[in-house]
C-alpha cells in the first residue's frame, strides 16, 4: 500500500519537476544583474534599505523604460546576511548565469572573490568599500570602487577638521579618537591616519570594536570620555553605528566634533539618539530626500504598484538613496557598454569596458532625473578605477540629514601612492598574479 | 536479503578485525568513493563543488575532529573555530616562507601548529571537567580570535587583516588561489578527508581510542587500570585540533580563498559542535551526516522554491530555511537523541531482517 503511494508520489514529483524546467528553458533576451544583499543578520539594519535603493531603481528602468536599450534586465537577490561563506556562495550560484556585473556589498566577500574576478571575466563593483588598492586598474581590471576609497574619505574628513580648526596644522598637539569596526573594513583607513598623525603632529587614539560586541559599547566610551578627544572619526556599520552615536550622546560627547565615514550615516544610525544626536556629521556621496525626478518615477512605477519590499516613508532616506547611486553606476556602465560595443545584450567583458570609460557629468545626472544628486562621475578610467571623486559633509538636525558642506575633494596627492603601494603589495604577495591583458578603449 | 553476513566465514585475525568485515560494506564503500572520485568531478558543477561539496568535506574533517575530542574521549569544546583559524593562518605562514613547497603537504603540516596550540589550552582539563571545561575552551576561542586581528604578522601585515590565498602547486599543478578549478580543489580535499578518516577510524577502533573511551566513560576507573588521565587528554586535545586546523587550513585554501578572523569565531565553533551533536557524538560517520544536514540542507532549502519555479524572495527565503532547519534539528534530536549515525544503525540494522522483520 505505502510503496503504491510512494510511486504515484514520485512519478507527480517528476511530472512537475520536469514541466517546471521545460517552463524555464524558454530563452529571453536580457541582462542578468545580480544583487548580493542582506535583508537577515546583525548588519539588516543597514542592509535593507540599501538592498532596497538597488532594486528599486533596476525596477523602475524596467517598469518605466523597458531595461537599459531596449534590454530587459533581470534582477536577481542573493541574501548573504553580510557572511563571506554564504556570499562565496552566492557568488558562484549567481556566476553561472552569467552575470553583468557583481555586488558584494561587503568588505569580505569583495577579498574573498576579487582574485575571481579576472578567471570568471565578471566585473566587480564594489562602490566605495572593498579593497582600496582595487582601484589601481592596472593590477585589478575587473574591480571598480568609485566614487571613492576609504582613504580619499578620510582625507576629505581632515580637509573638512582643517577647515573647522583654521587650517590642518593647528592639530598640532590634539588628539583624535578613531573608533573603528574590528575587521578588514575599519583597519583599511588606519595606515593613512598615522601618516596624517606624523604630518600635522597631533595623537591617535584607537577605539576598536568587535564585531562581536558591537551593541556593547559602554566601557570603550567611557575610556573616550577618559581621553577626551578633540574630534572622533568613525568606521562604523551594522548595528555598531546607532550604538556609538547613542553612547557619544551618553557622554555628552559633542556632536559637532564626531564625524563617520558614508557607511555610518543611515537614518536609522541616528535617529535612535533622536535629538541627542544632533549636530553628528557623516561624509556623503548622494544626495537624500525623494525631490528627485527619478525617485518620484521609483515611487509612481514600483513601489505604488507593489512591486519592491519598501516602505514608503523610507524612500528617500541616505541609505536607500545609495543603493539608487550603486544601481546608477551599474546601470550606466551597462548603457556606456551597449553605446562602446554597438550590442544590445552586453556581456561581462563588455560591461568592464562600460565601467573603465564611465563618465555621468552634471548634465548627465540631471538627464537621469538626479539633478546634484551626485559629484559628476569624469575621472574613471583605465588605470584608476576609483576617480577619486568628491564628496560633502552631512549633519543630523535631530530629524533629518542635512547638507552642511560644499563637495569636499579628497587630496588625491597623498591617498594615490598609497594606493599605487598597496596595490604592489598586494600583488607580490599573491604572487603568481595574473599581468593585465585586457586592451584600454581609446576613448578613455 | 542482501544485507547478510550469513556465510561470510573470517578465516583470520586480520580479517576480523578488517574495518569493513561485511562484504556488502565493502562493495558499499567501494561504489561510495568511485563516485565521490571518479563520477562527481565528472558530472557535477562549479556551484555543485565549490559550495556544496567541498564545504561539505572542509566541515565533515573539522567535525570529526572535535568528535575525537567530545563524543570519544568526553571533554566538551567551544573553541573548534580557534583551532581551525590556528590552522588557517599557519598554512598561510608556512606558504609564504616557502611558496614553492608543495601546498598539499603544507595543509597537511599546518595541522600541527593547531595540534601544538591545542595542547596548551588541553592543559586545563587535567584539572577541570565539562562545563567548566567548555568555559576554558571558550577562553582560547575568544583569545585565537583576537590573536587573529592583534598579530599582523600572522597575516602579513595585510591592511584588510585578512589572508588572500595565492595560487600555489602541487605537482604542478595549481590547486590554491583563482587559476585552481573547482574539480582540482574537490579532489584535493577529497583525498586528505579521506585519508584522514581512514586514520582517524582506526585510532578510536585501537589502543589510543579505547583510553580515549574508558576515560569518557569513567575516568577514576580509567585512572585504576592503569591509564595515565593527562596523557590521555593532552592527546585527545592534540590530535582533535590536528584535525580542525586541517579543516582550517581546508576552509581558507580550498573553499573560501580568503579568511579572516571573523571566520573563525565562536559561530564557528558552534556549527561544528552542532554538527558533532546531531550526527552523534562518539561516530565518525555521524561526523558526515551531521555536516550534510547542517550545510547541506539550508543550500538545498534555498535551491528548491526556484526549482519549483515559485518566486519567493532571497530574504523570506532565508528566514524559512532558519526556521525550516531548527525545527529538523529538535525534530531529529526527539526522534533520536543519539544523533543520525544511531538511526543509520537502526536502519542497517532492519535492513538485515528485511523483508521477513521479526
């Protein structure tokens, strides 16, 4: 009797099974855009509207314009909860589809898939985090970092300290408290923050944070308030960032004299502080708030037809808005890649083309419906996949972000040999690596 | 039926004691590795090896590992993922002092730098037993952790503080880094699991592993007929974290490519222990199962809405197989607290008097 059912079982099981594959063999004319997000994990807080933005804006090309040239994109989430296992994994379940470009969306699991790259012939975007010396398109030709790295954030934070204090070498003698997440992505910013500390003569004081104890600040707080530093820089994300701005405010430390880098200036890292928060700076690349054409399109053609996962009150906000910028740059670097190689469905060869000559000036944002929205994107190119572009000062008024600086150019003079260093270094030691063979366009 | 021993006559000592007296075991290992060996690197993709198989393998050898440390000789650790990341990083030391050294011998040698390190933290438990052991291992997880970050030199003063793995050779061919394809890594890792639980299963069936098992049973008992408690232990210690820093040093060169000390932290250490529990404590092939059914099943559970054709979103996706998972897990542990290798025997066993059961 069972064994009766248990056939009859199997043979429906199959019977599906089998229809459900024929379904999905039809061929399609389209570009696969994967998204490795995280929705889940100690690090959603940040994640979600970030996996958010780029959904959303990808929707709304497809919604509103049919894809990018007449190309569907389909657009595919890969959760990785912000773990680099699980985004290893992601990244070759997604690299058999043949993906146009890939987003990791995490320090780690950029490392772990950058020497990938190049075997796989699959761009990596890794918008201003990932490896900082990735930006030596020389050595890395399928990474890209723009708009910039973690040291040009940094050095547009001392331009912006210089400003305030009358000039960079009145720090002589402060000190300067770097409260810093305990990996890969707060140590990055540390070899050029003791180089600024020998060139202006003022001290470092390092605050780590353990991953493990992100939401556990208190005793490390209390040795700030010990030290008392004139300004406190940090690299902050995940769950870290609500946490540090809510223990500054228990101090009293002053808010006006705590700056973070764009990965900690969501929303949600301040309002929990509310009105104690303010006067809290961050740098920032986009533009916030929804007075932009082509959000209000995201919001008539996706999110009011139920078509994304985000709540209305959150478009807009600082990280939703730079998972748009993220979407932006893939899906401008897929459009420059149709216009340089005359097809229609580009592939991952032609999409690192599109990347190396990228170039979105003002009235090319404002075209995209994202008037200022962005410092002009001109400086991308073969050997420098970063660009080192600008980016401005953003404070909590207790509500909201607000723009409190001019856009800031990072001293590209002093982050670029750093760089062309590190990038060295990296290759003599993952010796045998591969030379670069792929040709420069000519029109960068 | 066919799974008789009826007939089948041991003529010898070595025969009685063979690892596999059953013929039908024999046949049954047989057609295992042939496939594991031959038909998988054949038939099988990149995804299928790199994030299912090798994953599969890396974790099966750190279990088996804290299995010859918990489920044989009975002292409970939390630091499996220190011990893997010893591994790890000594693998990434030893391939940078000598980056023309044959990387397969390298992951194998690094395993004794975990076994060194884990000997010194197997030092407590001479004087103190089960959770408070547990406490002390807990100390050395917390403390390799942090070495991980502390120590630049551990991972060559990499601004990322992370260890990238360069492509290295084994015979010539390349077997770490990027140029390395999937089926080299599988069949490298492949190999060394296998040899190691062929080492491993003979080590608890003899003399070493039955001190091991009378001190878990009764360890003043073990102490009267002569077996000497801390040598016994400091073994037990050594050769488990022999085995998780292989698998370490396995997770970092063959799986992921790149580690850093959020690898190896306490989650680590738990999956292992999960894997250790479920499977069954005190059971090699439990090892495996366990590692199946934990790294295995949510990859599985992810895969199937899509090969259904259902759209379900990667987030909900995701919080199904949490939720999917741990209710396996209670589910297994009500219906069998011995873990799965204690049902694999349940079910040998019914299949011996099957189809006339008794």
């Amino acid at each position: 009797m069972r064994l009766k059912y248990l056939v009859l079982g199997a043979a429906v099981g199959s019977l599906v099974g089998a229809s459900v594959l024929a379904s999905r063999a039809e061929a399609q004319e389209s570009i696969f855009v994967p998204l490795l997000t995280y929705r889940t994990g100690p690090f959603a807080g940040s994640g979600i509207p970030i996996a958010n933005g780029m959904h959303d804006y990808l929707a709304m090309l497809n919604e509103r314009d049919g894809g990018i040239g007449g190309v569907k994109l389909v657009i595919e989430e890969c959760e990785t909860g912000y773990n680099n296992a699980k985004g290893v994994e992601c990244y070759e379940a997604v690299k058999s589809k043949k993906p146009v470009v890939v987003n990791p969306y995490s320090t780690g699991i950029t490392l772990a898939i950058i020497p990938k790259a190049a075997v796989d012939k699959i761009p990596i975007l890794s918008m201003a985090y990932g490896l900082s010396a990735s930006a030596v398109g020389n050595e890395f030709p399928w990474i890209f970092n723009p708009p910039a790295t973690y040291w040009d954030g940094l050095s547009m934070m001392f331009r912006y300290i210089g400003g305030k204090e009358g000039g960079l070498d009145k720090l002589k003698g402060k000190t300067i408290g770097y409260i810093y997440f305990d990996g890969g992505y707060g140590l990055e910013p540390i070899p050029l923050l003791e180089q600024f500390a020998k060139d202006y003569g003022f001290t470092v004081k390092k605050y780590p944070v353990p991953p493990a104890e992100m939401q556990n600040q208190s005793g490390l707080w209390l040795n700030v308030r010990r030290d008392r530093p004139d300004w406190m820089i940090m690299w902050g994300w995940g769950a870290m960032n609500p946490t540090a701005v809510k223990e500054a405010a228990k101090i009293n430390y002053p808010m006006d004299k705590f700056i973070g880098i764009w990965w900690s200036g969501g929303d949600d890292d301040a309002r929990p502080a509310g009105a104690d928060a303010k006067g809290y700076l961050t740098l920032n690349f986009n533009g916030v708030g929804t007075n932009y054409p082509a959000i209000q399109d995201i919001v008539k053609t996706v999110v009011d037809k139920g078509k994304s996962q985000t709540p209305k009150d959150k478009i807009g906000e600082n990280l939703y808005n730079r998972g748009v910028y993220n979407s932006v740059l893939i899906a401008e670097a897929i459009r420059n890649a149709q216009k340089i190689t005359g097809k229609k469905v580009v592939t991952g060869e032609d999409v690192r083309r599109g990347f190396e000559s990228l170039k979105i000036s003002a009235a090319r944002w404002k075209e995209l419906g994202l008037p200022e929205f962005g410092a002009p994107i001109e400086a991308v190119s073969c050997t420098d996949h970063n660009g080192h572009h600008a980016a401005y000062m953003q404070q909590w008024d207790g509500t909201k972000w607000v723009k409190v600086s001019d856009w800031i150019v990072p001293m590209k003079e002093k982050v670029r040999p750093l760089l062309e260093a590190a990038a060295k270094d990296y290759v003599t030691k993952n010796q045998p690596w591969p030379k670069r063979t792929e040709p420069c366009d000519k029109s960068t | 039926m066919f799974y008789r021993e009826a007939g089948q006559y041991k003529t010898s000592y070595a025969a009685d004691q063979a690892l596999f007296p059953i013929l039908q075991d024999r046949i049954g290992i047989a057609a295992i590795l042939l496939i594991a060996f031959v038909v998988v690197p054949l038939f099988a993709s990149d995804f299928l090896l790199n994030s299912f198989l090798i994953p599969i393998l890396v974790l099966s050898l750190a279990a088996i590992g804290l299995n010859l440390l918990t489920g044989y000789t009975g002292l409970l650790s939390l630091g499996t993922g220190g011990f893997m990341g010893v591994g790890a990083f000594a693998c990434y030391k030893l391939t940078s002092i000598f980056p023309d050294a044959n990387i397969v011998l390298l992951i194998v040698v690094s395993g004794v730098a975990s076994a060194a390190v884990g000997s010194v933290f197997g030092l407590p438990s001479l004087r103190i037993k089960g959770f408070y052991l547990a406490v002390a291992t807990l100390a050395a997880q917390f403390f390799l952790s942090w070495c991980f970050i502390r120590i630049p030199w551990l991972y060559n003063y990499n601004v990322s503080a992370a260890i990238e793995v360069p492509t290295r050779t084994a015979f010539g061919i390349p077997v770490t880094g990027p140029n390395a394809t999937s089926v080299t890594r599988y069949l490298v890792a492949l190999s060394i699991v296998v040899a190691m639980t062929w080492v491993a299963s003979n080590i608890v069936r003899g003399r070493i592993g039955r001190t091991w098992m009378a001190v878990r049973d009764m360890d003043i008992a073990a102490e009267l007929i002569g077996i000497r408690l801390y040598r016994t232990k400091l073994l037990a210690f050594a050769i488990s974290s022999f085995y998780c820093g292989v698998a370490g040093a396995m997770l970092a060169f063959l799986w992921l490519g790149a580690a850093e000390s959020e690898s190896f932290n306490i989650n680590q250490s738990f999956l292992i222990l999960f894997m250790v529990i479920i499977g069954g404590l005190g059971s090699i092939m439990g090892s495996f199962f366990g590692a199946m059914l934990i790294w295995g099943l949510p990859i599985v559970l992810r895969a199937a809405p899509e090969f259904f054709g259902v759209t379900v979103r990667a987030a909900t996706v995701e919080h199904l197989q949490f939720m999917v998972v741990g209710a396996l897990i209670i589910f297994f542990l009500i219906v069998e607290p011995h873990g799965l290798a204690r049902l694999w025997q349940i079910a040998k066993q019914k299949l011996r008097v099957w189809p006339f059961p008794y």
